[in-house]
C-alpha cells in the first residue's frame, strides 16, 4: 500500500510540476488527463498505466518549457527526471508484492535501493550539467557545423560502447 501511496503522489507532483513553469489551461487539461491515467497505474498497481501517465507529464513538461520558455532550471529537470524514475520503480514494486505481507526491513531495504538510485541520478545530471556549462564555454563562437559533428562522433561513441557492453561474454573466474 505504501508503494502505491509514493505512486500516487509522485504521479501528483509529476503533473503539477509544469504548470508551475506555465499555468495555461490547456497544460491544466493535460495534467488532469496525466494524474488520471498514472494514478490508475500507481493504485491498480500497472506499470503500463504509470508509464503512460509519466509519458503525459513528460509531454506537458516539455510542452511547458516550449512554450513558457523559462531559464534554463537543472533542479526542476533532475526533480522530473527523478520522480519519472522512482514513480516507475514505486509501481513495480507494487505490482510485485500485490498481496503480499512485507515486513519493515524488507521496506527499509526498498527505500534504501530507491534513494541510492535517485542519488546517482542526481550525481549524474549535476556532473552533465557541470558538463554542458563548461562545454559551452570552450565552443564559445565555433561554428555550429562543427559543434553537430562532434556531439555526433561523441553518440556514436556511446552506442558503440553500449554495445560493446551488452553483447561482451560474460566469464566466471
């Protein structure tokens, strides 16, 4: 019940979150229709639903900031990108233990893994951050062509080492 409750309110937060950055009602719509489905799949437990209702908030934030055009807010952004992450794991959780009688330090396990996910979540969007600002200073004034190419070379790169990573074999010692 308790990853249920989390479900719900970080479904709650999710969308609510953008019309702070832009109160239209259109956005307000949106954002009803997002807690709808996602509180569906926080209380049912699905994870589609969640997904899908995650999916909405992430569309009427990003329809937020399109529009409302605000600085640029690397809390805000990590806050959405945490509360997607914890709402989906929340709702598995659920979905996984429907019925089940858990005890405290099977709870305090869950809370303990879930923090240690939204902490190197937080991590690595500070880090990227820190990488964008300095980044951008040193491609002060170079061509754009030129900025493309290498932000190109650079996701190629991580694809290649993605996959290199997945598909290496995997020996025992």
């Amino acid at each position: 019940m308790i990853a249920r409750l989390t479900g719900l309110a970080l479904m709650a937060m999710l969308a609510g979150l953008p019309l702070i950055i832009l109160p239209e009602p259109f956005l307000g719509a949106l954002a009803a229709l997002a807690l709808a489905v996602g509180a569906a799949g926080a209380l049912a437990p699905n994870v589609s639903l969640a997904t899908a209702g995650g999916t909405l908030a992430l569309i009427e934030y990003t329809l937020a900031l399109l529009l409302g055009r605000p600085d640029p807010d690397p809390l805000t952004a990590t806050i959405t990108g945490v509360g997607l992450v914890l709402l989906l794991a929340s709702v598995h959780f659920a979905s996984r233990t429907h019925g089940a009688a858990l005890g405290y330090a099977v709870l305090r396990s869950q809370a303990r893994h879930w923090l240690a996910v939204a902490a190197l979540g937080v991590v690595g969007a500070a880090v990227l951050t820190l990488g964008g600002e300095a980044l951008a200073l040193a491609l002060r004034g170079a061509a754009l062509p030129m900025v493309v190419a290498a932000s190109a070379v650079g996701a190629l790169m991580t694809v290649v080492g993605v996959i290199a990573l997945v598909t290496t074999s995997r020996r025992d010692a």
